[in-house]
C-alpha cells in the first residue's frame, strides 16, 4: 500500500510540471521582445505581452511611405521599423501612441 501514496504524488507532479511548461510556453511568443531589450522611437521601452501584439501579415500593406496597418489606421515609416526576430509583424503601443514595430527582416 505505501507505493499508491508515491505514485499519486509523483502523478501529481507531473501533473504540475505540465501546468507550468504550458503557462511558460503560453507566454513565449512575445518574450524575444521583452528579453532584447528593445527601444522605440521615442526611447521608451517596447516591453511585452500586454503592449505588444502579433499583426497578422495579411493586415499589413507595403506603401512607399512604410507599413501602412489597415486595422490602425496608421503608416509606420521604414525607418521606425525594427526586424522582428520571430520573422511576424509585431506593434508594441500603449494607450496615446506607438512604442515599437517590429516587421520581418527583408528578403523573408
């Protein structure tokens, strides 16, 4: 009988290791912008989940003036755009203005 007792917590360690694996996991798509301590254009830091977001490519047009992002209603210009290690189109913001735009590096 004591083996059902170790067998029970052991299941529930895995268990928890699982739980914490996927909430880590859950919060890695942004966190290379977190960690790489990016700037905006304003100096401001670009920082992570709850000012970032994913912009999905096909809500992003190519202007001669910048990434023009339909959804905003705003023009990043090229030169304000950082390369998104991650290959996707990010846009950092808080509640008055644009923080960071990141967008896949050329050629990609």
């Amino acid at each position: 009988m004591p083996l059902r007792p170790r067998r029970c917590a052991l299941a529930g360690l895995v268990v928890a290791e699982i739980a914490v694996s996927g909430l880590a996991h859950a919060h890695g798509d942004y966190d290379w912008i977190r960690r790489g301590g990016y700037k905006g254009v304003d100096g401001s830091g670009c920082c992570g989940q709850d000012d970032c977001e994913p912009i999905p490519a096909t809500r992003v047009e190519r202007t001669p003036e910048g990434y023009r992002l339909r959804d905003f209603g705003m023009t990043i210009p090229f030169r304000q755009a950082t390369p998104s290690e991650d290959g996707k189109f990010w846009l950092c913001r808080d509640q008055k203005s644009m923080r960071c735009f990141f967008a896949p590096p050329p050629g990609t």
